[in-house]
C-alpha cells in the first residue's frame, strides 16, 4: 500500500446493485478493489492474495462471512476486515468481532460513511506508517513491522489485537477506561460494545502474559493498565 488512506481491497458482495456502488466508490477514492460474490471464492482470494482490507458481507452463498473471517484468522491470514451485513442485533456484532472482524457496517448504509470507515482502519494498519518501536518490559511492539515480541519469542495479534496493545503500550502506567479504548482503537461506539473491550483484553493476556508475569491488569470500577509487573 503506497499511501495510508488508499489500498488494495477485496469486496465479497452477493448483491450485484450493492457490490456496484460499493465497488465504484472506493476506485473513485483512490482504491485498488476486487469483487468476488461467494464465501468460498472470498475466502480463496483472502487465503492466496494479499489485500490491505477485505470487506465481507455475512449472508454469502457458499459459506458465511463469519466462518470466511475465522477460517482466514485460522489460516494466519490477519488481513482487517469490515463485515457488511443486514444483521444490526449487538450479538450478531459481538459473534463479528469473535471471528476476528475490525469493523460492522449494517445495511442499509451510507456509501460515504462506508468510505470513511475504510479510510479510518487504512490509517490504523498503514503499512507505510514510519517505524515506532515501544517497550514494557520483555514486551515490544514495532508499528511498522506489525510485530510483537516478549522475552524476544514472535506473539501473532489480529489487526485490533495489535491496535489495542499499541494503544496500551503507548500509554503505559495509564489507566485506561473502556469508553477511551473504544474511542481510540474502534473509533467509534454502538449498544453493548464494552463486552468487545473485555474480549479483546481477555485475547491479548492469553497471547502476552500466558504463563509469564502479568503485564496487563484491570482496575475495578476504573479500567485496564499495561505496566511493567515489578513496577
């Protein structure tokens, strides 16, 4: 991807009047974008090519987007992903985010709100951001490489996963509340979406302090903070 705010992108959209808006919005703004109208051919073209962001519509011949997403995360394939649905029930939202989705867009939708939601996880998983590496402890984090490392072993996080602990790591010591996290690393609210907070902390402590010192504790009543655990 040459710029942060465009990129290559694949659309998997079974209505052909909205894969044709969807599609000449996001050329028209700079975009690279590939249409395919099946689960598995979305899951095929999400499995061999590499995309900047796939858009994934849940009610898919084939197979769903649920089950697209999470044979893509099961496949190491940690490509964002923004579901495009019908489905608007904060569970059906919270099963998105299970399957290792970033976003939620339910139909019917503003085109330019769709746009800007795009541009919005482009900046955050830029490829050409410059080169920040941040430190806690044994804990490191590289924005550009997209890597994480504690005690120097590799830890593979989703695109959120990874946004959510460069948040935290950024502001170690800090004690973050929910409403602050969803500001900063969703960029935007909807009914029931502190549980994705939970979620997704409960996530990154499997992946970092799993048998290791505790480097990410809660605050009751409060929030979560990263900080070294002998601090």
């Amino acid at each position: 991807m040459n710029q942060s705010s465009t990129g290559r992108i694949l659309l998997v959209e079974d209505e052909a009047s909205i894969a044709d808006v969807v599609t000449t919005a996001l050329r028209y703004n700079g975009h690279n974008v590939c249409h395919v109208s099946g689960g598995l051919q979305g899951l095929e073209q999400g499995t061999n090519e590499d995309y900047d962001l796939i858009i994934l519509d849940v009610m898919l011949p084939g197979i769903d987007g649920f089950e697209v997403c999470q044979r893509l995360r099961d496949a190491d394939r940690f490509v964002p992903v923004l579901f495009l649905t019908a489905r608007s029930e904060p569970d059906d939202r919270i099963k998105g985010f299970l399957a290792g989705g970033d976003d939620y867009l339910p139909k019917p939708f503003s085109i330019d709100e769709l746009v800007l939601r795009v541009a919005a996880i482009l900046r955050r998983t830029g490829r050409g951001a410059a080169s920040e590496l941040l430190r806690v402890a044994d804990l490191t984090i590289d924005s550009a490489g997209h890597d994480v490392r504690r005690a120097g072993a590799s830890i593979e996080l989703s695109p959120t996963e990874f946004r959510l602990l460069h948040y935290m790591m950024a502001n170690a010591g800090i004690v973050l509340s929910k409403t602050q996290i969803l500001a900063n690393v969703w960029d935007y609210d909807y009914e029931g979406s502190e549980n994705v907070v939970e979620l997704y902390i409960g996530y990154l402590r499997r992946k970092i302090d799993d048998g290791q010192p505790a480097l990410i504790h809660t605050k009751r009543g409060a929030g979560y903070v990263l900080r070294d655990a002998q601090a």
